[in-house]
C-alpha cells in the first residue's frame, strides 16, 4: 500500500516537472495575449522633422487617435500639417524588436499589462523619444513651432481581433510588395498655371484597393498649381484602374507615390 502511494507521488511529480519543462518560456506579456497576436504597425508620415519644427513630443488629438489609416489620416490633416503615408512597416511585438522605415526606427523596450514602451529616432530630430502605446490604440509623435502643429509618424498596437475588422493597408516601399500598374484612366491635361510657369507634371500619394480602384488621390508638391487645379487632378486620378498591388503573390491595398506628366495640349 505505502509501496503504491510513493509510486503514484513520483509519477505525478514527474508529470508535473514534465510539463513545467515544456511549457513556453516567451509568454505572452500580461494582457497582451500570445506574442505572435499581436502587432506594432510603423506609419511613417511624409512630414518630417527639421530643425525649425521644435523637439519630439506626443501629438494629442481632439479625441482618441482612429486605428483605420484613412480615418487617422483625416483626423491628423485637421489637427496639422496635411498628412499623407510616406512608408509602413508591421512586425509581431516582442521585447528588443526592431523596426526601421527610412526615416524613423522603432525599438520595443518592454510590453507587458496591456501596453509597450517604446523608443523612437527620427532622423532629422536631435533626440529620440520614448512612448508608452496601449493595445489597440494609436499614439501620433511630432513637433509644434511658430504655432504650426506636425505630425511625422503614428504607431499601433493591435491584436488580432482588432486587425481584423479594420482594413490592411501596405506601402510599396515595404519588402515584398510589389507596387500596382495604371491600366486605364484619362491623362492629367495641364493647367494653365503649369503650362505658364513650365511645370511639366505633379506628385500624388495614391491608395489603390484590392480591385485596383483608387480610394485615396492627394496632390503634393502642387507649386504652382491653384486649389482648382489640385481638385481636378484628384478627381482625375480617382477614376483610374490599376492592377493591384500584391505582397506574397496576394492582391492587397496599397499606398504609393506617382509622378504623372502633363498632356500636352
């Protein structure tokens, strides 16, 4: 009987250091569920920092930053400088991780209780910042001088879930990616205002959807171009077709900057 009981103890305990021993070692962070769930998306904004634009700082918005990329580019348009994507990056959250767009590079310092702490250098900026991002939420860094508000990059932590129902937005600029061809579409006719003042074309950071339709033109670097002028190259642009964008062989939704000559008249 003692015989036994003693076996049945030492098989136990050998189940139970059985499966202490195999049990993860890189759990999750508390409240932030498995590691590989959950996501630090890297928005680098076309504006950047110079040393005219004053020192790094959280940017706080009239509410809550959206998470949807389209939404959060209107919301920081309204709040600053007009905004525009210039490049994305997206990597699993985990201690010591690394991401690094061409201006901006982003370390994860801790993640744990729902949150991440991360540093983030911007060249251009004299010092690096460090950030606090809950999960799922969006944190907005930039700078306020001369009572102009800029907005440089925005980062997200996401679950899974959240990944989910908002859309997935890449950058041609991301590895992988290969960017989206004009298919169809009328040709950009020259304003006036160019063809005097000799510009033979213009920038536009363009969001082409899975289809190939185009959900977002902007105009940058207008010049000479009037209000007029940029309302009509947009509206022009809004109808072209591409073929979409793909990462990983798969149609995806893309940001991406394109020159477009003028017509001659």
């Amino acid at each position: 009987m003692v015989r036994s009981a003693i076996t049945s103890l030492v098989c136990v305990a050998a189940l139970m250091s059985g499966c202490a021993a195999t049990a993860p070692r890189d759990s999750a962070p508390e409240g932030m569920g498995p590691a590989a769930d959950v996501q630090l998306l890297t928005i680098e904004l076309r504006d950047h920092p110079d040393p005219r634009t004053g020192a790094l700082r959280v940017i706080e918005g009239a509410r809550a930053w959206p998470l949807d990329l389209d939404a959060l580019l209107d919301a920081v348009s309204q709040d600053c400088a007009p905004a525009s994507v210039y490049d994305v990056r997206r990597a699993s959250l985990a201690g010591g991780a690394v991401e690094q767009t061409e201006e901006t590079t982003v370390r994860v310092v801790e993640s744990k209780h729902g949150a991440a702490r991360l540093t983030v250098k911007l060249d251009g900026a004299a010092q690096p910042i460090e950030v606090t991002v809950t999960i799922n939420s969006t944190v907005v860094i930039g700078s306020e001088a001369d009572g102009q508000r800029h907005a440089f990059v925005a980062l997200s932590v996401l679950d899974r879930a959240t990944r989910m129902r908002i859309p997935e937005v890449f950058s041609t600029r991301e590895p992988g990616v290969v960017p989206p061809l004009r298919v169809s579409g009328a040709p950009l006719a020259a304003p006036e205002s160019a063809r005097v003042n000799g510009q033979k074309g213009v920038a536009l950071d363009v969001e082409v959807g899975e289809r190939g339709n185009v959900i977002r033109a902007r105009v940058h670097g207008r010049r000479f171009l009037t209000d007029t002028d940029v309302a009509v190259i947009e509206k022009t642009v809004s109808e072209w077709k591409f073929k979409p964008a793909t990462a990983n062989g798969k149609a995806v939704r893309v940001v991406t900057t394109i020159l477009s000559l003028f017509r001659d008249p």
